[in-house]
C-alpha cells in the first residue's frame, strides 16, 4: 500500500508539467492577432473565388453568343476577364500563402499587363 501512494503524487506532478509545457509549445505567432486576421481572409476571398467562378461561366456564355452572332468574340469581354484571371491567380497566390501580398480592395485591381 505504501508503494501504491508514493505513486499517486507522481502521476499529478506528471501532468502538472505536461500541462506546462504545452502552453509553452504553443508558438506566439498562433497567439498574435494578425494570424487570425490572415485566415480569416483567407475564407473570405476563398467564397469569393466561388462567386468568381460563377461570374466565368457567365463571360464564357456571353462570349459563345458573341461568337455564334457576330462571329467573333467581344474584345470588352476578352479584356475584362483577362483581368479577372489575373485576380483570381492573386486570390489564389494569396489563399495558398505563395504570396503575402493581400488582392483587392487591399492592393490595386491587376492590369492585363500584369501576369
């Protein structure tokens, strides 16, 4: 019996210092308020990006009648989604953190020259 209680008080200094070296383990960078900002725009442009993809279907559509009707297709609409496409490549560099550079209305709206 005596064994048995020498035991015990170990077992509670263990998880004392597991418990205090877990709050240790937790970086500050986890704790800093920017980090959550990221994220949190991270899911904002990534809603984003399905709305985006809804807009392509649509310039897709309107370009097909273009073609179909006038037998080409409409350079107002080939030059807005060639800028649409260079958004979404900064939406997509900056949800994957390849970048930290934070798309519109953070930065400027990409140009067509921009790639």
């Amino acid at each position: 019996m005596t064994e048995d209680k020498k035991k015990q008080p170990d077992v509670t200094e263990a998880s004392t210092e597991e418990t205090n070296t877990f709050r240790d383990v937790i970086p500050d960078k986890v704790k800093h308020s920017s980090t959550w900002i990221t994220a949190g725009l991270v899911i904002l442009y990534l809603f984003l990006l399905g709305f985006l993809d809804f807009i392509l279907w649509i310039i897709a559509a309107a370009q097909f009648l273009f073609s179909v009707f006038t037998k080409e297709p409409s350079a107002h609409l080939s030059n807005f989604s060639i800028r649409l496409r260079n958004y979404i490549v900064q939406i997509i560099d900056f949800v994957t953190y390849s970048s930290s550079e934070r798309p519109f209305p953070f930065n400027s709206l990409p140009s067509e020259d921009d790639e």
